[in-house]
C-alpha cells in the first residue's frame, strides 16, 4: 500500500516533438511529489525545515526508470511507495502509473542539511521520522 499518491495531468507542453513526456518532467513531478507529502502530513518544505533547524531536504541522487511512455492527455497517479531511513539519509520509492500500466519507477535519496561550522552537513534522519509519523 502507498504511503502518499497524487494526479498529475499530461499537457501537450509538457510532451518532446516525438508526442512523448519529455524525461526532465517526470523528475519534476517525482519531486513535487515529496513537497505534495510533506504539505499533506506536515507543514510542507519550509515549514518541516523550520521545525528542523534545517536548511532543506535537499535530494543527494535521484534514478528513473522508464516502464512505458505517457503523452498528452495521460493522468499519471504518481505514488510514494515506501521510504527506507539511514542515520543521515532517506530513500524516497515511486511509482507511476497510467491507470493500471506502470509507466516508471523511481527513486530519490535526500538528506537532511543543517549547518554546522559554517557548513551545510547531512543531518539525524530520526527526527524529521519523528514528525512524519514514521
């Protein structure tokens, strides 16, 4: 079972020459996936920051997989799959899909940056586990 899903409807502009989703679009909806969670459970980015002490969630590597493409008029159901806590990381799984067609797989690891000796470092996952209810 998905721990969060959102929609996310496929325009013409948001398609190559070819009629196809252009690739940096799916990252772009993986991402405003995570913030769509964050504002649902919590207090979205800048606020979960906030009771963080943090700088941001900022995203340290990021893999798609490409199962089947998506064109205009696609209503893709994006899905956070599961997350998998390290101390000073986090992996992110999605899914989406075009109603029962798998149309990609990802994956987003981020970290937690706080500063510390006028340096931004990767900060205790527990806490912001914590807060998510996790």
């Amino acid at each position: 079972m998905s721990i969060f899903t959102r929609d996310q409807s496929v325009t013409f502009g948001d398609c190559d020459p070819a009629g196809i989703v252009y690739y940096p679009n799916y990252y772009r909806w993986m991402d405003g996936t995570f913030h769509e969670y964050l504002r649902a459970v919590s207090s979205g980015h800048s606020g979960v920051c906030a009771q963080l002490g943090a700088r941001g969630l900022g995203l340290m590597e990021s893999k798609l997989a490409f199962r089947s493409p998506a064109v205009d008029g696609t209503v893709l159901r994006y899905a956070i799959e599961g997350i998998t806590w390290a101390n000073k990381s986090f992996d992110i799984t999605y899914t989406a899909h075009d109603g029962d067609r798998l149309v990609l797989e990802g994956m987003e690891r981020r970290g937690i940056f706080i500063e510390k000796d006028g340096r931004l470092r990767a900060g205790e996952t527990a806490p912001l586990r914590a807060l998510l209810g996790l």
